[in-house]
C-alpha cells in the first residue's frame, strides 16, 4: 500500500475498495470480541475456515472476524450478510447447518433465530431483535462490519472523511467551535465540555501539547471503552487526529489498561496501519499536518485513570494524583498543556465533524446531548452494551432492551456510575438518564455501568463492596481517602456481622462528610456515594442489620444460616461432595445434614441443590422462619 | 540468574534505553518474560537505566501487574466487578481457595497456581467470569471451578 498524499488519494481509496467489494456476495460476520471469545467464537470461526475450505467455497463465501456488537449475552453472535440474518448462541457445529441451509439454500436456521419469549416469534435481523430495536446505536453500529484488524474496511464505511473535511475545510478554531455548539460532554465519567477542554487547552501557551485517549476502563461493570477499542479502533484514531489538530498537537497517546490485552493489540495495529496509509506521521494526507500516537499499558491501577495519575504513569512515575491547583490543559503532562478523554468522546468526534453539530444537538436532553453506550449488566435478562440517547428512561433500558430481570425476582434498583456513583432504588426508575438526572439522585453517569440488582443482592454489602474495592486500590497519598476508606470499611464489616451499633450511621455520614471535602483527586471525594446512596434510599436495610441483625437479601453471610429439608432431599448427595468445608455429612437415614459448627455459609450447597428439588434452605439467623 | 536470562534481560532493558517515561512499560515487559521482577533485576535496572533503585521498587510494589516474588506456572484470576459480584463471583473465589488450598494472592506449594482476585475484566456480561492464563471462562459456576482448574493441572 502506498501512503496517501491527498485527500483526493483517500477518496480515490475508497472508490477502489467499495468497486473491488461484491455486496452481493455471501459474507459470515463472526463478532470475535473478547465476551463472544470466551463462549468459544473462535472454535466457529475455525470450523467455519475449516467447512468451507472442505467445500470449496472459500472463494464464493467470505468470513469476518469483527468487534463486538454488544449482545453478549446471547454469543457467539454471527451475521450472515447479504441478508444480515442474525444468529444467536452459535456453537461450532451449527456451522454446517448454516452455510447449507442459510448461505446456499436461502433458509433459515430457526433454533439460532432470537425467540421473543412472549410472543415465540422469531427475530430475523438486528432490526427485528428488541435488544436493539429500541437502541440508537451511532458509535457501535459499525462494529460488527468491521474486522478491526483491517483499516480498509473502515475507510470503505466512510472513514477518516471527517479527518479529511476537518484538515481540509475548516481551521482549528472552527473545529473546536462545532465541537463546543454541539455541546460533547467527556464521556469518562466527569461530563466536563469537550469544546471546552479543548479551547482552552489550545489557547494555552506552552510547546509541545499533547493530547491523550484514556482507555483505563477500571469502573468495574463498564466495558464500552474496550469494545470500541477492540471493535473499532479507528473510529477512536480519528477522533483523536481531529482533536490533536484543533489543538495544535503533535504527540498522542492511547492510555490501555494491561487488562484488556486485546484492545492493546488492535489498537497497536490500528496505529500501524495508520502510518502506513499516511494517517498519522508527517504531512497528513498531504496537509502539512504532522501527529504520531503511542501507546501505553496500564499496570493495573484503578486510580490511574484520574487525570493526574494518568499523566504521572505516562511519565513513568506511579500513577496516583497530583493537586490540580492548574489544570492539566494548562500544565498536564511534562508541565504541557493536555487535553486528556475518554475514548467514547473520541468516537463521537468524526460523527460531529460529518453530520454536523445541530445534528449531534438534536440528540439526548437538553444539557445532556447525543447518545450514550452503557453496559447493561447484573440481573436482567439481556446482558450487554447497549447504546440510547441521553434522557431514555431507566426503566425503558431495563425492560424494554434488556428484556426484564430473570426468575421472576423482584428488581431493587441499580448501580451506576461504578465505585464513584451510588444505588438508585427502583422508584425512581422514570429516571431520564442524563449527566445531572443521575447526580441530583446521589449517583453518576460515570463512564456508564448499570448494574442492576434484585431483591438478592444486600444493600449494605454493595456499599461494603465498593469500599472495600475502593481501599485496596486507593494511593494512599492523601489521609481522607486512604483512612476514611478503611474505617468505613470497619464499620461496614462489623454492621454485616451483626455487631453494628446505632452510632455507626452517624460516624459513617460524618467520615464520608470529610472525605468528600477534604480528598485529593476525585476518586476519593466520590467513594462515599455507594455508601451516602445507600443509607439515603436503603435506611431500612442497615437498620434491620444493626437493630434486628437480620440480612433482608439473606445475603449477609453471618446473619444467614443454611439447613437441609430432610422431607424434600433426594439424597443426591451434590452438596456433600461440593461442600469446600466437609460441613455435610450424611446422617443414618442417608439424607444429607448441614453441621453447623463447620458451615462457613458460603452458599454453595443453596446454589448446587438441583432446582427441581430446592430442599436447601436459608434462614435469616436473627428472624428464624425468614426464608427462601 | 542464568548468562542466557541475564543476556535476555540487558537486551530488554536496553531496548528502552533513552525512552523517557518508559519505565512502567518495561517492567510490564519483564514481569510477562521473567514471571516476576527479582532484587537483581532492579538492580540490573537501575545500574543501566540510572534510575534510583527506590522509584523502581515503589513502581514495582504499586502495580497490581508486577509480582516481587515468583509466581505460580498458571496465573488464576477470578473477576470481583461490580457485574460478576452481583452474580455470585465472591462464591467463585471461595471455591478457587479451597479448590487450591490457597487464599487469593497466595501461590500453591509446588508453583504450579497463583491465585488472584481482579477488579473487573470488562467481560461482565457473562459473569461471573474466571481467566485461566489466557483463557477466559464465563458464567462459571461453582462446580465447573473444578474442571476448570483441571485442565491445567
């Protein structure tokens, strides 16, 4: 491949490979993104290789491994174009099945169709699946028509026409300025004006300046970052050259957390191939404007996705926050000016600069604009990314795309925002989700998790949880963080216990009152919402802990207690085997009995316990006959 | 340290020689060549690179990434995200313990396991979610921990 020199070149590109390409022709997408990988993506795409080479149709029907297009839940996901007849829960050995009925005889293969369980009608295509249906889907449409690894088939969807119109059509004040009126906000988790950052990042004095993609994903729930770099990295690059060019950047960096060891991969190739074409390096496609990008591993470090900590990691230092007496667009990395965002502000770049800002503002709330990709995870029955305008209701993303929660339980609310955001319980539900919707409830957008909970899940062990995660990964450089976490973890501990006192809800208002003002970087003036949210909507659960110590979710594992119904138990002996702690054993009628004295309560013979037969039970210690 | 380790790691370090700011990514380097970063290699690091042994050290102590001490043949990470949490995970890192006979961080006797607990993988949608090396197993439950861990043994 020779460099582009031209914008013309690139255009010329395109027609060249759009006239080479056969859309008629067969084509198997197979979403090969790391959640597809895991339920054994790449054994179909093997046998797929493997079937067609046997039939001698390798050249008639084309395979492509793609990114992720967000159903996760039903993988392995695989497309058959032309039609775009679309396959769930593919195993390998439904691949003959598909390429002699589907792709050469034009039928359909209805057990790997989308069932609607209520209606038992089939799901076609994308359109037809309501996962989808009710989506908007902008920023990941495209990933499961692209192999990531092969620019080519971004620039034949139109790619890098936005770097092309923005170097050559409009100076960089102009595209800072469509960038401000379409009112982008970081998609990180701050919601801070893109156009903002970016003017005064330029209008900054100090050379060189950098700009910085942050892929450090570490909000546990949240992976939309690593499908659009795994799935469509190029897409995130082009955000990135725009940006660098309104700002007058010629050094980038992609931040990647170790992590997502297949995002550094793609995304390593997407630079390569980059360069190759003339995207990045000197003279971009022949404009005079020069910009190369490296990448960076993280090594594991929650709190290095903070602005600060980030630029201290790319420094080589130890990536905890520093003061922001000066913003980093004034002095960031090396004492630069910097712009650092997240990489779904990035993607929606090259969208903003090709349609336009009054397209981008017609989108989403009044202060909240354009569309948001969240994961949908925990208990509801469509697990996955799921990309809405701002403003869709909570309860539209949980019932309508992400089809209910399972086994008839009773929904409790959800998390958002990660460690930083707090637990919205189910009344409010009607929610719009934007920007200052989710903080005036006490949580936050944050880089988009919804987490949703049921009935199962204690309210104060999620708030336990996040303290806890927040502990083993704070610095450690500032007191309130770094103490505050561990006294409320303390307390926490002690109320999950049963040992909490009527004191404790105080102390743990009054310690999260410090660390919220008193804490360094932002990481620990937000890890109080998980526990401030929950004591707000969930008083009544830490008091029925403290006063009755008694878990209403029976989670709480020192206030539940587990038995074994001798009138229902088969005497199948699955729970002895499996239990870790040898607490089972079999009493002389051979039926199983738990001993207490041994019983950790892990829950593993609750869980193990064939479900027909059920005849486990667990009780809540502090109210006997409390059960499930 | 063997003369064919010791030659494979002044190369390596050698390769970031006048790279600013590359320390971090080095020894994410050695730590996937080497299995843990040794005394003698930050030594070996700061000699070369001149670079206080202290900030090495407090790099190499910071990252979860990086292991002062050897660790096991097959790296075991179970997955306590928020996602996998909520799905019963914390009843996976039980069953890895005593399956192991080990508690997370700890290394088995015989070097073959490491077992740790991770913050999130990014695959919550098909928690919980156990990575074995590099192979990722979802929506495990806690009898296939077994025949997971079998695999490797």
């Amino acid at each position: 491949m020779v460099r582009l020199r031209s914008i013309e070149e690139l255009e010329l590109l395109r027609s060249e490979i759009l006239s080479s390409r056969d859309s008629t022709k067969p084509l198997v997408a197979i979403c090969a993104g790391t959640g597809c990988l895991t339920l054994g993506a790449r054994l179909v795409v093997r046998a797929f290789q493997e079937y067609l080479i046997k039939k001698g149709l390798e050249k008639e029907i084309e395979i492509k491994e793609t990114g992720c297009p967000g159903f996760c839940e039903k993988g392995t996901l695989v497309v058959v174009y032309p039609r775009g007849v679309y396959y769930i829960g593919v195993h390998q050995d439904d691949v003959p099945d598909i390429v002699e009925e589907t792709i050469l005889k034009g039928n359909l293969v209805d057990r790997l169709l989308y069932k609607d369980p209520e209606t038992e009608e089939n799901a076609v295509v994308e359109s037809e699946i309501p996962f989808y249906k009710y989506q908007m889907r902008h920023l990941i449409k495209n990933n499961i028509k692209i192999d990531p690894r092969n620019i080519e088939d971004y620039i034949a969807l139109g790619g890098y026409s936005a770097l092309a119109r923005a170097l050559s059509e409009m100076t960089p004040e102009e595209v800072i300025k469509e960038v401000k009126i379409s009112n982008l906000r970081g998609r990180g988790g701050g919601g801070f004006p893109t156009g903002r950052k970016w003017e005064s990042t330029r209008e900054a004095t100090g050379d060189p300046k950098y700009v910085i993609v942050n892929c450090d994903e570490g909000d546990p729930g949240a992976f939309m970052d690593r499908a659009l770099m795994e799935g469509n990295p190029h897409s995130v690059l082009e955000g990135l050259i725009i940006a660098a060019y309104a700002m007058g950047s010629h050094k980038g960096f992609i931040y990647v957390r170790m992590e997502y060891p297949l995002a550094v991969q793609n995304a390593t190739l997407a630079l390569q191939q980059a360069r190759e074409y003339g995207l990045l390096g000197e003279n971009i496609l022949g404009t005079g404007f020069d910009f190369d990008v490296s990448i960076h591993r993280g090594a594991g470090s929650f709190v290095s996705g903070e602005s600060t900590a980030l630029m201290n990691a790319l420094e080589g230092w130890v990536g905890e926050p520093r003061p922001k007496y000066v913003h980093t667009s004034q002095k960031g990395l090396w004492g630069r000016p910097s712009a650092l965002n997240n990489v779904e502000t990035f993607a929606n770049v090259p969208l903003i600069i090709k349609h336009g800002a009054k397209w981008f503002n017609s989108i989403g709330t009044e202060r909240s604009k354009g569309t948001k990709i969240f994961s949908l995870v925990g208990k509801v029955n469509n697990t996955g990314l799921v990309e809405v305008p701002m403003g869709m209701t909570l309860a539209d993303i949980i019932y309508k795309i992400g089809g209910g929660i399972p086994g008839n339980k009773k929904l409790k609310g959800v998390q958002t925002g990660g460690p930083s955001g707090g637990i919205i319980p189910d009344r409010y539900l009607n929610t719009p989700v934007d920007f200052d919707e989710l903080t005036s409830l006490g949580s936050m957008m944050g880089s988009g998790s919804i987490i949703v909970i049921d009935e199962d899940t204690c309210a104060v062990d999620l708030a336990r949880y996040f303290v806890d995660f927040l502990c083993s990964e704070s610095c450690g450089k500032c007191l309130p963080c770094r103490e505050g976490l561990k006294r409320m973890r303390e307390i926490l501990d002690s109320i999950e216990s049963g040992r909490g006192t009527e004191t404790d809800i105080q102390t743990l208002q009054e310690i999260a009152e410090l660390m919220r003002t008193a804490s360094l970087c932002a990481l620990g003036r937000t890890a109080v919402n998980p526990v401030l949210s929950t004591i707000r909507y969930f008083r009544e659960e830490y008091d029925a802990h403290i006063k009755d110590k008694r878990c209403p979710a029976l989670s709480c594992k020192s206030l539940v207690s587990y038995s074994i119904d001798p009138e229902i138990c088969i005497g199948c002996d699955l729970c002895r085997e499996n239990c870790p702690q040898g607490a089972i054993y079999k009493d002389d009628g051979g039926f199983a009995v738990v001993d207490q004295s041994k019983c950790m309560r892990c829950g593993i013979c609750f869980e193990i316990c064939p479900k027909k037969v059920r005849a486990v039970v667990r009780e809540s210690r502090g109210l006997p006959g409390e059960k499930r | 340290m063997q003369d064919n380790e010791h030659k494979r790691l002044v190369e390596m370090i050698d390769g970031y020689k006048g790279k600013e700011g590359s320390l971090i990514q080095l020894l994410l380097d050695l730590q996937s060549e080497f299995n843990w970063i040794s005394k003698d290699t930050l030594q070996e690091i700061s000699e070369r690179l001149k670079i206080p042994r202290s900030r090495i050290y407090r790099i190499a102590s910071f990252y979860e990434a990086m292991s002062l001490r050897p660790i096991g043949k097959h790296k075991v990470s179970v997955c306590m995200g928020t996602a996998c949490q909520v799905r019963g995970s914390g009843m996976i890192l039980d069953r890895t313990e005593s399956k192991l006979k080990i508690k997370q961080g700890e290394t088995t006797h015989d070097m073959r396991f490491t077992l740790k607990r991770v913050n999130c993988l990014g695959c919550c949608a098909i928690g919980p979610v156990m990575v074995v090396d590099d192979d990722y197993h979802g929506r495990v439950t806690s009898d296939r921990v077994e025949r997971i861990i079998k695999k490797y043994d």
